[in-house]
C-alpha cells in the first residue's frame, strides 16, 4: 500500500468531526463484484478476487501513517456486540458481518464491521478503509470512530446510521414503511452528490470512490445521507495523468462503461455510478432487475430511449410517488441523470455541477426541508410557486431554472464539441 505512504490533505482539513450516530447496514448487502461479460441472461455479479497484504505489514502500515482514529482491542468489540450474538446483527456483505453495538466505557451506539477471514475482501480492503477514513472528514461520509488490528482479528467501529441503506427504502421497501417522497429523494441525492465532490474536488490527491451504490448511502433519523464503504477506493490521476489504471472491481450495473472495458479509472466514472444510482431514485427501480420482463431488466437500457423525448419524462417517475412531485422538477432530475449517464466520459460533468443542479432540487417549496411521510407536493399546476404570486418564491423559481438549464446547455455544448472533434479527428 505504498500509495497511501504520504497524507491527504484537505480543503476541509479543519471540520469538525461528524456527531457519533453511526452506521448500520442491511443484511445480504451485495459484495463488490467484478462486472460479468455482457450477454443474455447473465444479470448475476461476480466476484473479483481481491489482493492480500500481509497482517505484520498491514500492521506497521496503519502505524506509520499515525492514524488518529481510535484503537480497540478485540474484548472491547466482542463486549460491546454481546460477544458477536446474532440478534445484534445488522447487516452482511463481501467484508463480511456489521453489528449493532455499545461501546463499554462511553456508551456510544456504534456499528462494528468484521472482517471475515476467508471472505471476498481481504486486509488491503480493511487497510484502504482506515486510512481513508481517517484522513478523509466531512458531513457526508460516515464517520470511522475506530479500528481493531488484534492478531488475526479485523475490525472497523463507524457511528451507528440508525435508518440503515437508502436500499432499505427505495428498493427493498417492507410493507409497513411508507415510500420516500420526492424532495427526500432529491436531498438524499444532493448529499451523496456533496460527498462524492468532497472526494474529487477538496481531497488532495483527489479519491475515487469506485463503489456508489444504494447500499452504500447509509441515512440517519433525519434521512441525511452519508457514503460507506471504502475499501474499494483508489487515489484519483495527479499531474498529466488522465486516468489510473486498476482491476475491475465493484457492482455489475453501477460501473462505468469506459471503467468496465478498460480498467481506466477518473473522478467520471463516479459520475455514472452516480447516475446510475439517481435514476434509481427517480425511478424506484433497481438498475439490475431479473425479475422484470426482458426488456425492461436493465434499468440504464430502459431509460436510454426516454431520455432523448421529454414527453416521455413522467413514465420514469416512481408509480409509489402517486404523481406528488413537480412535474418541471422531474425534468430536470431526469435532464441530470441523462447528463451523467453519457457514454462518453467527457462528456459528462463533473460532480461540481451536478451539486450546483441538484440544489434547486433538494429542497421543498415552502420552508427547505420535509419530513419523511408528509405530502408536501405542490398542486398539480407544478410551477413550484405560491397562489399569491409572491416574488420571492418567483425569484427563486427563476434562478432554479436558471441553474439547470445552464447545467443541462453545459452538457449539450460538449457534446456538440466532443461529436465536432471526433469528426474532425476521423478526417
């Protein structure tokens, strides 16, 4: 791990450490997988093997590089977990088993993540994860409290994120639960659109997260959204450089097509997989889905042929929204979406943009936040403005549209460029 030999710096160096909530994830969570080789019927994900470091070197490694997340011995987790006992059980995936726990001395609800030993992820992924996360702070990332590298024990201790995955709501919905309404889902997608800026635009050298997925948008009480899972993650190209070579690793469905080809990895292919996981949430619909007819298994294919005609735009909108969101707001979503989803990376913007798009969307109408459960749609006129034609309200109509039409002129404009090179360059 002779990459992470020297530390991150950040714009954000100095921001407070996140309040210790932490993070809970779902059971049967998918592992990161490598993309299958395209052909009919073959939707299942495979796993990549992962390379190992050895325990003794991964050890001197953490405590060079003088991580200032906190150590645990292994007593302290099994007392904290009730010794690993299967009610405190929360959630499974490639790393292996997250439970629910409390920490003796403070009495912090954490979620403790251990490493199975014989699992798909190995000890350069727990070695990533630390060093990420420990150097890496912001409001939407999930907070690591600490660590366990005990003989052959490993462990991670996260704040408790007690609403579970955006998964648990958007596509895996139990029946009692009520759907996510539209300004939930365009905050949910604002937040994981900041941390995804975070990584690329204020980490120094900048991150590439490489595994965005429902899953790993983790939520609290208030259904704020923080990205997990960082084991994946890779330093971004410095200098001249253009990409970084890697192995495919991740989720079949939210890779991007260049990554899945190539192995070439940017900060753009975090932009697809964001994408991909945006039109989910517009859609409610799983990007990878067998149990639908043909043609409509693969969410980004669905999509593709709406996306070019705006009268089609409402046949996207979750059936469990009812029609309670602004139609014009639905527009732009899915204007975003497409923009992201471009199968050229250039061409698509970067996380920046998106952010500046995504927050004329994030907020409700009438005072900036809504609830989970409640109605805050407004009348089917859907022009995101008052009765009373108040001129604030007008004011900020305008400049949200303003923002995204510029966003969505953006994309046009490179892809007349990108189109006018690749001719010149084929004369």
């Amino acid at each position: 791990m002779s990459c992470f030999s020297f530390c991150f710096t950040s714009h954000e160096n100095n921001e407070k450490k996140v309040s210790k909530k932490t993070s809970g994830r779902r059971k049967g969570d998918s592992p990161a997988a490598d993309p299958p080789h395209p052909g009919p019927g073959n939707h299942n994900p495979k796993v990549a093997p992962v390379e190992t470091t050895n325990k003794k070197d991964s050890d001197k490694e953490v405590q060079n590089n003088n991580i200032a997340a906190q150590t645990f011995n292994f007593r302290q987790l099994a007392t904290a977990t009730k010794n690993f006992r299967q009610e405190c059980l929360i959630g499974e995936g490639g790393f292996g088993r997250v439970y629910k726990g409390q920490l003796d001395k403070t009495g912090l609800v954490v979620a403790v993540k251990q490493l199975d030993r014989n699992g798909l992820q190995g000890n350069r992924e727990f070695l990533v994860e630390v060093l990420m996360l420990s150097l890496l702070h912001h409001e939407n990332l999930v907070n690591l409290i600490g660590y366990c590298a005990d003989g052959e024990q490993r462990l991670l201790v996260y704040e408790y994120m007690p609403l579970g995955s955006l998964e648990d709501h958007l596509l895996d919905l139990a029946p009692e639960k009520k759907p996510l309404d539209w300004f939930t889902r365009m905050k949910i997608a604002l937040q994981a659109a900041k941390g995804l800026e975070y990584l690329h635009e204020k980490a120094n050298p900048p991150v590439i997260y490489r595994d965005l997925k429902s899953s790993n948008i983790l939520l609290d009480n208030d259904f704020n959204a923080k990205l997990s899972d960082f084991g994946l993650a890779k330093l971004g190209p410095v200098g001249d450089k253009s990409h970084v070579s890697s192995r495919i690793m991740g989720t079949y469905g939210y890779c991007a097509p260049e990554y899945q080809r190539t192995g070439q990895l940017t900060v753009k292919s975090d932009v697809y997989s964001f994408g991909v996981v945006f039109l989910e949430l517009i859609t409610g619909r799983r990007v990878i889905d067998t149990t639908r007819c043909t043609e409509e298994q693969n969410l980004i294919t669905w999509a593709q042929p709406v996306f070019k005609d705006p009268q089609r735009f409402p046949e996207l909108a979750d059936p469990l929204l009812h029609g309670e969101f602004p139609l014009r707001a639905l527009h732009q979503a899915v204007a975003i979406a497409a923009m992201c989803l471009q199968e050229e990376q250039a061409v698509r913007p970067l996380m920046t943009d998106v952010v500046t798009a995504l927050s004329f969307l994030g907020n409700s109408p009438s005072d900036g936040t809504v609830s989970h459960g409640a109605s805050p749609s407004p009348p089917p006129d859907h022009n995101m403005a008052s009765g009373n034609g108040n001129l604030h309200d007008e004011e900020s109509i305008r400049e949200r549209q303003k923002a995204v039409a510029e966003a969505i002129e953006w994309g046009s404009t490179s892809r007349h460029n990108a189109s006018r090179s690749g001719s010149a360059s084929s004369l």
